[in-house]
C-alpha cells in the first residue's frame, strides 16, 4: 500500500547525538584523537583583562580554523556559515546543536589582536613539529625548502607608483606596510621599487614569477623534513627571490634554536643557487647544497666559456685551452691586495701579447682584447655544489662531523677570510 506523509503530528521530544550521528571514519574524527588545547588559555592569560565579560572561547576560534584550513574554507565570513550548519563541523568545535557561533569581525580583531601579541599561532605550530619529533617522524639530516606564492586579495589593475602616494592612516594594511619596509623579508629584501603598490594591501608585491599575468602577491616559505615531508617551519616574505633566500637563512638557523635541528643537506631549486647562499649554506652552516648553482657564465655565441679554463688553487690563476695563465695581478705587489671588488668578483686576464699571437683567438677573444674571466669570492662553496651534483667522492671538500658543527655556529666573515678562501681548495674547520 502506498505511504502518505503526515503533518501536524510532530513528537513532543527528540533524543539527538551528534556524537553518534559523526561517521567514525569521518576526516575531523582522525584530527580530534591528537588535538589538545589546554595550553591555549594559560599562554594568553597575559593578553586579557582579569575583569569584565567573558570573551569567546580561544579554543573554539583555534578548532575553527583547523576546520577551515582541512576544508579549504580561506573566507572567515564563509568558514563562520559552514560551522554553524554543518553537524560534524560542531561536533568537532565543541558547540552542540545550540552553541552559538562567533561573529566572522571576531576572527580579524582576534588574529590581528591577542593571537599576533602573544605569537600562538608560531607557539602552535611549533608544538605540532615537536609532537612529530616525538613520534620520530622527524629525520632532521635532509630538508628541502621551496615557496609558494600567495596572491593578494587587491585588484590587479589598481595601483599607486610610489609610496608617498600613499596615506599612513588610510587602513591597517598601509600602516604595517611602511612599519615593514626595514625588515629583510619585506620591504629591505631588494632596493629595487615595484613597478606598481596596491592601495588596499601594498605589502603585496607586483610580480609575475608564477608564469601568468602580474599580480599582488605575498609568497610562504616552507623548510620540509624528507623523511616524512613533514612543514618544520613557515616564514612569510615578499614575493623576490632575495626575499625568499632571506627566509630560508631565517628557517634553519630557528629550527636550530627552537628544536636543535641542524640539516646536514638541504635541497632547493635553482633560486637558492646564488654565490652568497652556497657560501653561506656550506662555508657557515656546513650544509651540503643539492641545489644546482645559478650560473650564467655559459656562453652562446660558439666562444670558449669559464668552464674550459681549467682553475688552480695553489697558485691562484686560470689556464687557458691554449695553455697560457689568466692571472688575477699582471704584475707583483710589494704590499699583497687583499681587497674585495663591490659586485664579489675577481677578474682575471691573460696577457695581450699570448692572446695577440695565439691561434686559438677566434674561439676564445675575436675582440682586439685578451681574454678576462670572472670569478666569485665564493666560487669554493658554487665549486661543492657542482660536485655534489655530480655525485662524485669529495675527499678533499669533506664537510664537519655533528660533533664539529658548533665550532661554526658563529663563522667569521671578514673579507679578507673569504679572498683567502678562493686560492684554496674547500675545507670547513
């Protein structure tokens, strides 16, 4: 027989769980059995009052946006929407069927409030990258890191061209802009200007490194453990790749700090290849580079390029295909040079006379000038990166055992340290 819906019959009581109604397999489940917040309260006891009205529950604005971030749900407005009519979001927030949910405004002052003062956010963080240290997920010899860019919520066709167009009291935004422009990951990361600020959010950087049309973009920069590709760090930076170098320094040394982590390889592509990062990476951190080196000495034009001169370190000068010697200095001092040119560059030139009357002139200098080769105070540590790509034996560039890594901790740059270091092969204390 066929049913017919009744109405005006509704029961007078209802028995629901949500705890029941929550699929055991369900994503959040998994997430709840290794999420505890009870240090959440004590680390911001500082930041609030001792008198007046309750605020609302840190913990429930810290399971929200864990909500929000395993959901894809960037939009607090939205997240605040899907919390209150989705069942299991409230199971996992710990609001039952008739908590109320906060205002989307509450997440922005709170953020940029008390979880900025206090730095939760980092202390949380940081408190799951030891948990996994703990459960040994953690390897601690090989990172990689790498970033990833972030675009601005600011229209891509509005735009100022300086930044004294810009009004200091117009928003928050422009405020921490200029309150950012002398940090290394911001606005002292390149000298160069951007071709255009946004108005609305002028930290953004213009660029159009991802491939696409020029856009405002931040980027984020992750330090990730190998051995379980597990997030060890974050560090936010403009989007240039000297900003990006900057955060990734910034990461290992407070992975050392925080965790007494210090990788013995760390892999990177290309825009980690620099001279000054391989120096540093290998000749200050004692870390391998697998990183291929940044190098433009290749050349086109069919002409003999850097890597047919063959470098010796005892004495300091280049041989040339034709078997005659590029030297730094043509003549002898009396007092040694010790000087170390602006762009971090040594030359090196063969003598008129051998390029003059060499056969070879056509392949090598087709101008009427001889021959000058560049080479970078750092060239020892670009030198180990090539090698380790090579994945040859490097007996002679072994690098310090742990026992050894704290003799280094805090290296001695002095310029005169590093010419000294080009006219010898690599060997860290």
């Amino acid at each position: 027989m066929m049913g017919e819906r009744w109405v005006g019959q509704d029961a007078l009581f209802y028995e629901f769980s949500l705890e029941r109604h929550v699929p055991k397999q369900h994503l959040l489940r998994a997430i709840d059995r290794f999420v505890d917040l009870d240090g959440v309260r004590a680390h911001l006891a500082p930041f609030y009052s001792e008198v007046g009205r309750p605020s609302i529950d840190p913990e429930l604005l810290i399971r929200m946006l864990i909500v929000g971030y395993c959901s894809g749900i960037r939009s607090e407005r939205r997240l605040c929407e899907e919390v209150h009519l989705n069942l299991a979001y409230r199971w996992f927030c710990r609001l039952g069927l008739d908590g109320e949910v906060p205002d989307h405004s509450t997440f922005s002052k709170t953020r940029h409030g008390r979880f900025r003062d206090a730095d939760l956010l980092r202390e949380l963080f940081e408190t799951v990258v030891r948990r996994c240290m703990a459960e040994g997920l953690v390897g601690g010899k090989g990172f990689a890191v790498d970033a990833s860019l972030i675009v601005a919520d600011a229209h891509r066709q509005r735009g100022v061209d300086k930044p004294d167009q810009l009004d200091p009291e117009a928003n928050r935004a422009v405020a921490e802009y200029f309150a950012t422009l002398d940090e290394a990951a911001f606005g002292a990361a390149t000298p160069v200007e951007p071709k255009f600020i946004s108005p609305v959010d002028p930290a953004a950087r213009w660029t159009a490194s991802w491939g696409g049309p020029a856009v405002y973009a931040y980027c984020t920069n992750y330090l990730i453990d190998m051995d379980h590709a597990i997030i060890v760090d974050v560090e936010p930076s403009t989007a240039v790749r000297q900003a990006e170098v900057t955060a990734a320094k910034t990461m290992i040394d407070r992975i050392q700090d925080r965790f007494n982590l210090w990788p013995e390889r760390l892999i990177a592509d290309t825009g980690y290849g620099s001279a000054e990062m391989l120096n540093w990476l290998v000749n200050e951190r004692a870390i391998e580079p697998h990183i291929p080196v940044f190098d433009n000495s290749k050349r086109t034009d069919g002409t003999f390029s850097r890597e047919d001169f063959a470098y010796d370190h005892e004495s300091d000068t280049y041989r040339c295909p034709a078997g005659k010697t590029l030297r730094h200095y043509r003549r002898p001092f009396t007092t040694p040079r010790t000087g170390v040119p602006k762009d971090n560059l040594l030359r090196y030139r063969a003598s008129k006379h051998d390029c003059d009357t060499c056969p070879m002139k056509p392949r090598c200098c087709p101008s009427a000038r001889p021959r000058k080769l560049l080479r970078s105070i750092h060239e020892d540590a670009r030198d180990f990166a090539r090698e380790i790509a090579k994945d040859r034996g490097l007996p002679d560039l072994a690098l310090p055992t742990q026992k050894g890594r704290d003799a280094i901790r805090t290296p001695q740059t002095h310029p005169e340290a590093r010419q000294v270091a080009t006219a010898r092969p690599l060997r860290c204390p």
